[in-house]
C-alpha cells in the first residue's frame, strides 16, 4: 500500500464526487486542501501497509481500512465522506460509501463479506461498524488505539494501561505443551495455575522457545470480585487487549483469565492473534462448545526461586526464609525491585527484611480484613512456656520447607488433598494466640487475613458457604495466613438433626471440613473452647497447640517485657515485678493492659512511671474481671 494510499483514496473521492453532479462548492474545497496534504500523509502509509500484514488483510480490505483510516485523521476527508454519505456536514463513511470508494460494487456479496463481524477487518478490531437504519447506512470507524498506531503513537488503550505485566519467562514444566499447541495453531491454550503458580511465566517461556512475543495481560487487576464484574468492563479489556496484541504482533498471554467466564471463548474464537489463557480455575465446559488444549502450570522450584530472587536482589538477600515465600516470578521480580529501590535509597544492600517486609504489601488490596504487621511482632515478642514456644517455631519451619517437603513426593496424599499447613491454637483469653498468628505471619513474611464473621455468616441458605469460598481463595491468592479467632463460632460440632436449622448448621460445618483438606495456604484457628469444636478437624489439623495460662516465671517474664518497651520507670518508686508476677495469677493480655493504662496515668500526672501507676492500674484491670487481689503482700502500705 506504500505509494498507493492516500492518493488512491484522495482520487476515489473525487470521482464520487463527480459522480454526483451538481455544483459542490464545500467538497470542491474540502479535495482542494486533502490534495495538498498528501505528500504528508503518505509518510503514514507505512505503518498502513503493516497493519494489513498483521491482520492479514486482502487487498481490498486494505482499501477498506484506508478509506476509513483518511476519514479519521484528515478533517477535509472527513468533511467530505460525510456529504458523500447524504449529511450536510462531516461524518464518517457508511459501508456503500466505503464499499464505492474501495472500488467494489455494494451489490456484490462478497464484498459485502468484508465488512462482516467475522471478517479479518473486524475480527482483528481494526473496524468497527455503528448500526444504521440499514445494512448500507451503518457508518464504519477506525478504533482510536488504530489512529494513534498509524500516527506513530504506541501507549496502549486507556483501559489496558493497568492491566499491562511484564513477561517473566520461566522454564517449568508444561511450556513445551503449550508451545506445540500454538505451533499447531490452536487459536487458544488454557494453562490452569493454582495460586502460587508460574502459568504466566510458563506461557511467557513457551513464547520465548518460538521466538515470538507475548503481551501479558492480567485481568485480575480489574477492580471488583470476580463473581461481580461487569460483562462489559471485561469484553472491553479482552478486546483491547486482542488489538494490542495485533498491534505489537504477538501472543495474547491472559492473565486472570477464569474472570472473562463465558465472554472468553466467544472473544477469542475471532481472534486474529493466538491466545493463551491462564486461570485459578480449570476450563469450565459450558464457556464453548469446544475443548482447549489445557496445561497445569506448577509453582517455581526452590531453585528456581533461589535463582530469581538473587537476580533481583542479590546473593546475600536470597536466604532460606525468603525464597520458602511462595509467589509467582512476577510477584518476585515486583517484590525484588521495590526492596532494591528502598535499599538504594538508603545506600545499602538489600536485605532479607526489607524482602519479607515488601512482600506482606501484596497483601494490601484485600480491605480492612488483612491485618497489616505495622511493627512486625517476632519470637521475641512471644513470651510462653517451652513446650508452647518450641511448638509455634515449629510451626514456622513447617511453613518454611514446606516445598521441600513436597518435592521428595506426593506425602500430602492424592486425590484432591491441599498442600495447605492448618493449626488450632488454644488456651485462655489472653495468652498469646492471637499474638502467636501475628509472630507466625511476621516470621514468614506474610499477612494475617483475619475472617470477619459478619461479613461470612449469611441468613440465607448456602451463602455462609459462598463466603467462606471466597475468604480462603483471597487469602490463598494473597499469599497471607488465614486467621479464625474464636473459630469454635463456624467451627462447632455437628449435632443431631431434629429440624432445618440443625440440618443447614451441619451443612457448614462438613463444607469447612471439605474445604480445609483443599487448602492451598496457612490456616491458623483460634479458640477458647477447644471442646467445642467438631472432632473431624482433628485429623485436618497438623497442629493442635495449647497455650496455658502463665505460670509465676512466665508472668514475671512477661512483665519484664511489657515494662521493657517503655524509656524508662520511677526510680524513686520502682516497679516490684517479683511482687507483681506472685501476687496476680493474670494473663498476658491482663498484664499488656495493666502496664498501657499505667502508661497513661503517668503521662497524664507528667511524672514517670512508677509502681504507684501500676498498682492503680492493676486493681481496675482485676475488678475489670470480676476479681479482687488475695495475695497479703497486696495489701502492703502504699
């Protein structure tokens, strides 16, 4: 088309101008000035002729496109096409204007064809066509994203400029599958990728062996949950994202894709570019009357993982800790950079804490539910006996080398079981489980997504179910610990059904029983009633950790590190912790509550912290609860 357009178009214009007859005193002038800008415009034809390659356009659907194409970036052609069109103004052609100046006859039916949904023009969304009042008056249009390729202009749409990812090629199994599969031209691959999968970094690498380009695209961007989309927000970003593709001559990768449904099929079957799909869920046979080829996409190696995130980061930052943390290669290389901008800022090597601390801000989409560290708790902040203590940093190390673990085989059994690690903590209010999550979560470099009970427990039958589904894929998708404190609410015994109630309260709890052998994630339960809860969960559970209420030592420990965090106390009225820790069989909640409200009663009286605070302190705290202090060394003068 180099040579050819515009001037071929600027010449077919006139002669349908002629054609009409009559004394056109705008279109005279409107020809005059497009004749004048054609060498200009010629320098555009080019990037025209590319664009009927991609597409792979006949030669008069290059004429088509060219019609259009002159009608969208030249206002006197635009002027024109709209008086040919029967307007008294500027408009964009209809399709037997279009049809007549590309040369054909709008009587052939062939030609006709090409304007048709199906047609390579429309199929590859380079034209759209508005609906008129009849076939031949429905006016045809470029897209804006196609003017602005032909002007030299390569951001993408609006609508993709967040959806957009880089490529992170890995080399896992299953990319030769899918390589094969485009290779034999199926127009669309699905990849299942369970959380933590590499599936976008499998197709990158599949892309890579063909020496081809991939544009990542992630649907899991768009805002909202994925049953609550809007149709059309999704076509539209498939849609974009297929023209793009066309643009950059590459493979369409889709992330997210399970979010597109039904849409998907209907999308891609008329695609001029192959697709692969990657989704958190297996393809679903009601989207299309056919089947994809389909890949399971598993998770990095640890060596992998070890590999990439010392690319990243560095050697000294890719410790054991930090490549156990279970993300895709792109959440290594987002998470990577950012901890590498913080150090560089700082003018220092990374390090294994900023990596951890960066990676829990993936979490930070999910609401008020993922309760962020802000000061990260540690082991240090877990004042317990022994035993309780060695069984938490247990826990940790489970999580740890967890893949480890799994890559010697499948240990965790088969059919349909989760690589999941779940435990039960419980004891006394205020001993420490709710912190021990907290530990545990910081430990590993992860969030603790806390289930709000309001927003799961529904009225209506089945939807406590649905929302319990969702909590555990967001937590699992999130890479954060699933937390239910005073689990024994949802996680209840199963009681004989005497009514519908009895029935549909059982129904819940066998659906979390189902549900917690799947999981993907951490699953930690909290409880203060361990008796209340159904015995199945036992064999679900891999740990079972009880936190007894604080012997003397552990109590005096434990007010030793509460008063540690404060600059300093009284000298002149020190702080008896012997006294303290014998005298009150307390908790450890008890005594974090007993040394902030002292806190408050010295900063108000502007004097230091002294034993005087404490006790005041301690007496509301205990008629707070309903007990009074027995020890005779209490009642010692103040």
């Amino acid at each position: 088309m180099p040579g050819v357009w515009p001037q071929h178009t600027v010449e077919a214009l006139d002669a349908a101008v002629a054609r009409r007859g009559g004394s056109w005193a705008d279109a005279t002038a409107a020809l005059a000035a497009l004749r004048a800008d054609v060498p200009g415009l010629t320098a555009l034809a080019a990037r025209l002729d590319d664009l009927a390659d991609a597409g792979a356009l006949t030669d008069l659907d290059a004429r088509l496109l060219g019609v259009t194409l002159l009608a969208e970036v030249h206002p006197a052609a635009h002027l024109l096409t709209g008086l040919l069109a029967g307007g008294t103004g500027g408009g964009r052609p209809t399709r037997a204007l279009a049809l007549e100046l590309a040369g054909a006859s709008v009587a052939d039916g062939t030609a006709h064809a090409r304007l048709s949904a199906r047609a390579p023009l429309r199929r590859a969304g380079l034209l759209r066509v508005d609906a008129g009042d009849t076939w031949a008056t429905g006016r045809v249009g470029v897209p804006d994203r196609v003017v602005a390729y032909v002007l030299g202009h390569r951001d993408a749409a609006p609508v993709l400029l967040d959806l957009l990812v880089e490529a992170v090629a890995v080399d896992a199994p299953g990319h030769e599958d899918v390589a094969a599969a485009l290779t034999a031209g199926e127009p669309l691959v699905w990849v299942h990728a369970p959380t933590g999968a590499a599936g976008t970094g499998l197709a990158a690498a599949a892309c890579r062996s063909l020496d081809v380009a991939c544009l990542v695209v992630d649907l899991g961007r768009l805002p909202g949950r994925d049953d609550g989309l809007d149709v059309a927000t999704v076509r539209a970003a498939v849609e974009a994202a297929l023209l793009e593709a066309l643009l950059d001559r590459a493979v369409l990768v889709l992330a997210g894709a399970h979010r597109a449904g039904p849409a998907l099929d209907g999308l891609v079957r008329t695609a001029a570019v192959p697709v692969v799909a990657v989704g958190a869920t297996v393809w679903d046979p009601r989207w299309a009357p056919t089947l994809p080829p389909t890949v399971t996409a598993g998770r990095l190696t640890l060596a992998q993982r070890a590999s990439r995130w010392a690319a990243v980061t560095g050697p000294d930052a890719a410790t054991a800790d930090v490549v156990a943390l279970r993300m895709t290669p792109e959440e290594i290389v987002a998470v990577g950079r950012r901890a590498r901008a913080d150090a560089d800022r700082e003018g220092r090597d990374v390090r294994p804490d900023d990596v951890r601390r960066t990676a829990r801000r993936l979490g930070g989409g999910a609401g008020s539910r993922v309760r962020g560290q802000g000061t990260p708790a540690t082991l240090e902040d877990l004042v317990l006996p022994d035993h309780t203590r060695r069984e938490v940093e247990r826990l940790v190390a489970w999580a740890q080398h967890r893949d480890d673990v799994l890559a010697l085989g499948d240990l965790q059994g088969k059919g349909g079981k989760g690589t999941g690690i779940s435990a039960l903590f419980s004891g006394s209010p205020g001993t420490g489980k709710t912190l021990a999550a907290h530990v545990v979560a910081g430990a590993l470099g992860m969030d603790l997504f806390q289930v709000d009970l309001s927003a799961v427990v529904d009225k209506y039958i089945g939807e406590t179910e649905k929302n319990l589904e969702r909590v555990f894929q967001q937590a699992e998708s999130l890479n954060a610990i699933l937390f239910f404190d005073e689990a024994d609410a949802l996680f209840g015994s199963r009681s004989a059904v005497t009514d519908a109630k009895d029935r549909y309260a059982n129904q819940e709890v066998a659906y979390l029983l189902q549900r917690m052998e799947a999981a993907e994630g951490l699953t930690v339960l909290a409880t203060n009633l361990r008796g209340n809860l159904d015995p199945a969960f036992a064999r679900r559970l891999h740990f079972m950790i009880h936190f007894p209420d604080p012997d003397e030592p552990t109590r005096r420990a434990l007010w030793e590190h509460h008063l540690g965090q404060l600059p300093g106390t009284d000298p002149d009225d020190p702080v008896d912790v012997d006294l303290l820790a014998a005298a009150l069989d307390v908790c450890g909640g008890d005594i974090r509550n007993v040394v902030l409200a002292a806190a408050y009663d010295a900063v108000a009286a502007r004097t230091p912290l002294g034993m005087r605070h404490v006790r005041g302190a301690t007496e509301r705290e205990v008629a707070k609860l309903g007990r009074r202090v027995t020890d005779p060394r209490w009642a010692a003068p103040r």
